[in-house]
C-alpha cells in the first residue's frame, strides 16, 4: 500500500501553473515535507523563495506560513488548503482576504528548484560604451500597460509618436519593459512569447520610424513578473539582442536577490555590461536595482548608462515629489554618458493635475534625468502633449554640459533649485511644493547667483520677463514651478 500511503501525505513537489494568457506561465512551488501535522520547506512563487517557518495540519486540512529577506525586510506568504485526490487544493490568504482556490499538481522532485549559483566575475571596470552623451529619451510601456503590452501595442506607440512630435523632439526609445519574454529553446535562446510574435521584424518596424528599440531582463533566473531572466545566459542574451537591433536594456535586479548578496551588484551587472559591449551593437545599459548600495558610485564601472536611484514611482504628487526633491545628494553622480534615474515619467497618466506634471517635466529635466515617457502617447491631450514636447524645458534636461540641478534655496514649502548650463546660462527652477498658490521671493545672490540677471526666460510661459533687480518674485500655484533660463 506504499502508493496509498504517498498519496495520503503532503511530502513532495507541488506545482500551480497559472497561465499568464501569452504561452507562458506563472509558476509556485510548495516542496513539502509532512511528519508529525508539522509541515517545512520552502515554496518559490515566480523570484521569490520562501521558507516556511509555521506548518501545521496534514492532508484534510494545512496552513504554512513561509517568509523571505528581502530589501532589508521581511516578505511573508500564508496558505490554506487540503489534499484532493492527487492534487493540493489551498488558498492564499493575504491582507484582502484568500485568493480564488488554486490547484497544484506533483511534479518530480527538483523541477523548479534554483539553480546553482554562478561566481560573480572579479571586478574591473566595464568600458565606457560611448552612448547616452545627454540623458535618454524615449518611452517605456510599465508605468501605463504593466503586463498588458505587446507588438501592436509598442508599433501603435512607435506610429504615435513619430507623428505626434516626440520623435522630433528627441524622445527616441521605445522600450519594453517585463513581460515579453518567452520560453528557451534547447540551445539557450530565449525567445519572445506569444504577445510579441517577431522581434526582429519590430525592432526593424520601429527603426523604420526614425525610432529605437529597447527591451527589459533581469540578471536573475526572473524578473519581477516572474518571466524568464538573463540567469546563466548573459552573452548569449546580449547576442539575441543585437541580433534583433536591439538598442536599450533596463537590467532589472529583482530575480537576482535569491542568489546574490547586495555587495555582488557591481560584478553582477558587470558581466551583462561586458556582455553588451562583446555583442557589437550600440546598446544603452540601464541598471534597475532601486538605487542599493550607492550605485550611483559604481554604475559607470558597471557599463551603466544610468540607474535608478530609488524604488518604483507611481502616478501621484506624494511618489513624484518625495522622489524627485529628494535627489539633490546625488547631483555630483550625474555627468554626459552616467546618469541618475529617478525613475520613468507618469505624466499623463492621469492622476495628478497639469500643473502637478509641469512640475514633474521641469524637476526631472533640472535633474538631467532620462526623459522616458510612461503614458498612452497614442492618445493624450494637448496640454499632456505640450507638457511632454515643451522644447525650452527639454533643451534643459539635455544639457550638454550633463550638470545635475542642486537645491539652491529653500523656505518652508518653497524650493529655488539651479542648474548650470552649457554657454553660461543658468536654468531656475522656483517650485511650491504646498498645496495652495503662493507668492515667492527671494534674492538671487541667495540662491548663489551672485549677479542679478539681465535676462530671464520664462520656459513654461514662452516669454521674456522683466528683471527686478536683485529679488525674483513670482506667484507659483500649488504643487507647481515658474521654470526660468537666466543669464
Ligand atoms: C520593477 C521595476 C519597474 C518595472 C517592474 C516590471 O518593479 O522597478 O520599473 O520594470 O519591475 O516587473
């Protein structure tokens, strides 16, 4: 009765298999060990590897918890369920409740455990690939599509904007961001799964529009989503990249935490910056570890053409104004070809006001931050349209000088931030970050311009201001910026 006693027994490797609607599929591992209706082991739901810490129950009725470090916290998974015939039937409970009853399978012992992990490489520096002189400028599908993006989606966006003047005002990368990868074939090749039928043929449709390509991995075995990482396979991948003309990597962290420590990053992403350079094509390297371990001080060496310096923004005044007044540590980081990324756009994306995204538009460009859209730019409104093609205010971000803004001025709610631009000019940033309109004032030589101006532009407004001397006065509405250019 040895199969009788197997079946009765939680003990195994369990698998549920969740289509993600693409030919591919999301898949959680509980590997279970029972004795006593005292339940261990460890589940792995797409990047994540739990262990469990409270098990108990047998097969008519079990409950795990299992927990995982991660971002110096604890990330923790609660399941319910019962033993049905040959299949484990539990629920997740969370916060909101359980989800839908999942159904999970026996699959043999060791399918979807981690794979062994590879020795980073010993250091050296990556380089200097020679892109990214000014900060990038393009678009990226997350912050809008999230998983909901593929070929007609990205070639609608590309149509969009070649005509709708982005092109010609210099935002040129179109970038996938997670969930276009597929599945490998015998030889290692990753391929692009259902949503995205051709690679090559959209990297050349979207080149045809005067436009680059760029896609999204992680160095781990998967990426946030929980699709396949470049784990194992990083010159290969970079080959299949520059194979397809592709032209920007956003190399996501998330997969890599089960395997690496956060002092690995630098060798980590090394290897895939390696990788790009032996590939042959010219391809932007963007590092995405949630600004860890003082990345901006080893991206360059790295490969990095720019790196995220913080966790994900969403479309809000809170997520867009606590990370962008918050960069001013890191203004010496940023220079022509390396630069600080604060995270993609969410203008347009329509939960904040005009005047909340002019002053999202006009802080990242004082940062000399990549300008990477986030919207439906297929369909926007014209003051969205204008906000995103405002050329004075581009011309600051894209500054060939690469000098990042640093607050220059503050009192209370009110922020006078300058950047030093190329030529001599100086662009002013004057922000109320407080919810009601108000009145700001203050003395140049305050906000370290030791000469009044004789000239002020006003880059938002399109017009000549009159200077007043040694003060500079102006309304500012809540939440919003008077953006100026002085000399
Ligand atoms: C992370 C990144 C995001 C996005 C998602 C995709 O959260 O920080 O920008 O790429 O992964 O899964």
């Amino acid at each position: 009765m040895v199969a009788t006693c197997a079946a009765s027994n939680l003990s195994g490797n369990w698998l549920i298999a969740t289509p993600n609607g693409d030919g591919t599929m999301r898949r959680t591992y509980f590997h279970l060990h029972e004795q006593d209706h005292r339940i261990t082991g460890t589940i792995r739901a797409t990047l994540h590897v739990y262990s469990i810490d409270k098990g108990t129950g047998g097969p008519e009725n079990f409950t795990i918890s299992a927990a995982m470090r991660i971002l110096g916290g604890e990330r923790r998974v609660t399941y319910r369920g019962k033993l049905a015939g040959d299949q484990l039937q539990v629920v997740e409970v969370g916060a909101n409740g359980a989800s839908p009853t999942l159904f999970a399978r026996r699959v043999p012992e060791g399918e979807g455990a981690l794979p062994a992990r590879i020795e980073p490489p010993p250091l050296h520096p990556v380089r200097d690939n020679g892109l990214a002189r000014t900060p990038p400028m393009g678009w990226n599908s997350w912050n809008k599509f999230a998983n909901h993006i593929d070929d007609a989606t990205v070639r609608g966006i590309a149509d969009a904007m070649a005509v709708n003047g982005m092109r010609d005002a210099g935002y040129t990368y179109v970038n996938i961001d997670d969930t276009w990868e597929g599945e490998r074939d015998a030889r290692g090749n990753i391929h692009p799964n259902q949503k995205f039928p051709d690679m090559k043929a959209l990297a050349d449709y979207v080149h045809s529009k005067g436009l680059k390509l760029g896609l999204y991995s992680s160095p781990g075995p998967d990426t946030c989503e929980g699709y396949e990482g470049s784990y194992g396979h990083e010159e290969q991948d970079a080959r299949t990249y520059a194979a397809w003309g592709i032209d920007f990597l956003k190399y996501d962290w998330c997969g890599a935490f089960t395997l690496y420590k956060d002092s690995e990053m630098q060798a980590v992403y090394q290897k895939m910056g390696d990788a790009l350079l032996a590939s042959g094509r010219d391809i932007v390297f963007s590092l995405c570890q949630y600004g860890l371990v003082d990345v901006w001080k080893w991206g360059p060496a790295a490969g990095g053409n720019l790196w995220r310096t913080g966790g994900d923004i969403s479309d809000s005044w809170e997520s867009v104004s606590r990370i962008g007044f918050s960069q001013n540590p890191l203004a010496p980081y940023a220079r022509p070809g390396h630069w600080n990324d604060p995270d993609m756009l969410e203008i347009g994306n329509g939960h904040m006001t005009d005047t909340e995204y002019r002053t999202h538009m006009s802080l990242w460009s004082m940062l000399a931050a990549p300008l990477i859209a986030g919207n439906d730019v297929r369909n926007m409104s014209t003051s969205i349209h204008d906000i995103l093609t405002n050329r004075e205010v581009i011309a600051v971000d894209q500054d060939k000088a690469g000098l990042q803004a640093k607050r220059a001025w503050q009192s209370g709610q009110q922020e006078v931030w300058t950047r030093q631009l190329a030529g001599g000019d100086t662009a002013v940033a004057v922000f109320n970050r407080g919810s009601k309109d108000s009145q700001v004032t203050f003395r140049w030589a305050d906000a370290g311009i030791p000469r009044a101006p004789s000239h002020i532009r006003d880059l938002w407004r399109h017009t000549e201001e009159k200077p007043l001397g040694p003060e500079y006065c102006s309304e500012v509405p809540g939440h919003g910026v008077v953006l100026l250019r002085i000399h």
